[in-house]
C-alpha cells in the first residue's frame, strides 16, 4: 500500500523516482517478527526527505523574533532542544522551505560515534528556527507513525547499524548519508499496532518517571533524615562538653 501510495505522487509529479533500495538479505535480519509484520528498510517508508544548509551563525541561541539554525546537540537527547541552536545573521538569505515545524520527524546526519543517526520529533516551538546541512527532515506515508519509526531509529539494534556504516577518522564527529539512512532495517506492524506499541512505551516511561521521583524524593529524604541526626549528635557532644567544663 505504502509503494502504491508513492507510485501515484509520483505519477503525479509530486515526488522524484527514487533508486530501487535493495531487498533485505537473512544476514540483516537480527530476530523473526509476528505474523502481519515484516521486515522493510526505512527508505520504503519514507515519502520525501529534505536537509537544511551550511548558514552562517552567531554563536549565540537565537532570542525570538531572530532566526537559529539548529546544532546536532538539538537532535542527540531524544527529545527536540531549541535551544540548542546558533542565531543566523540578519545579512544572511532566509529560505522558509529550510523552515522547522511542530511535528517535523528530524534526524542527524553526523555526530559523535554513540550519537550519529539520532532522531527527534518536534514538540511546541517558541523559537524561530531553520534546518542546518546536518540535519534531515523525513516525511512519512500515512501508514506510517512516526513516533514508532523514532522509537526504533533510537534502539540500540538502530545504533549498531549507524555506528557500522558512517564514516569518519574522529570519534568526535561521525557522519552517515541519507542513502545509508534510508538502508536501515525495520520491523514494521499494521498502523493500529503502531500506535499501540508508542502508547504502551509512553505509558511504561511515565511509569518510569514517577518511580525515578519517588526515589529521589526518597534519597532526598534520607539525606535530611541523616543531617538531623548528626545535628542532634554533635549538638549533643557540644552540650556535654559545655556540662564536663
């Protein structure tokens, strides 16, 4: 459904014909899915990408209503950071098709070795913000949840892959194609599925969250508990030094 979906843009003169990817060999498979899923590579489902360009910046984050161009460091935490970004000098051609949107699927093309390939999804924007040359935004078929293809390009089956093909003398600063991008594997459910599995991740994250904050509520705790017990022991050593004076 999803290559018939691309077929029609492209008859359309919506989308450019894309170079054949090649079929996922046994080697590449790393475990066998449930029935109704399969194994596709992240190009197949991917309707159209677009990379941003090299801008001249200040080094300072932008203050609204300026224009940054966003750093890798904005794409490497798992969740999208505007602040991480460098203000575009006022001299500098303002091109609003390099423009970043709430929603917009991004993703890194060079970065450190453990970072390299990184995705976000866009949360609510305050700033704003331009797309850099080492970013990539991806837009996705309507079968397609992005929020599940994050949630798998940020796996660590997704980094061994990165980490095998990019590039570069410097564990600093790795750098991968959109080629390479789009030749990664990935287990891919019907829709409903999809979503079922980013709600049960949501779900068991939030879970997570709460029990870190009842620890550290907890050690928190612990730690005044043991200042007042240390208080009441010297303050308790003082006085009887004052009474054997």
């Amino acid at each position: 459904r999803i290559k018939a979906e691309k077929e029609k843009l492209i008859k359309q003169g919506k989308l450019k014909k894309e170079k054949p990817l090649q079929p996922i060999s046994e080697n590449e498979i790393p475990y066998q899915l449930p029935e109704g899923w399969a194994w596709c590579r992240l190009g197949e489902i991917v309707l159209n990408s677009e990379a941003g360009k090299s801008f001249v910046c200040e080094r300072y984050p932008a203050q609204f209503p300026e224009w940054g161009v966003i750093k890798v460091s904005a794409m490497s935490w798992d969740i999208f950071l505007e602040e991480e970004n460098k203000t575009l000098l006022k001299s500098s051609e303002l091109n609003l098709s390099h423009k970043i949107n709430e929603g917009d699927y991004l993703i890194s093309r060079a970065n450190t070795d453990e970072l390299i390939g990184k995705s976000v999804i866009v949360g609510k924007l305050k700033s704003n913000l331009l797309l850099s040359d080492k970013s990539i935004r991806m837009i996705f078929s309507e079968l397609i949840d992005k929020y599940y293809v994050n949630l798998f390009n940020n796996s660590s089956i997704a980094r061994v892959y990165y980490k095998k093909v990019a590039s570069g003398t410097s564990d600093s600063m790795k750098n991968i194609t959109r080629e390479q991008m789009y030749q990664l594997p990935i287990p891919l459910p019907p829709l409903p599925e999809q979503k079922r599995i980013v709600e049960k991740v949501n779900q068991l994250m939030q879970h997570s969250n709460e029990l870190e904050q009842q620890v550290q509520q907890s050690i928190t705790h612990a730690q005044q508990l043991m200042q007042a017990v240390l208080r009441e022991v010297f303050e308790g050593k003082e006085k009887q030094s004052k009474v054997l004076a």
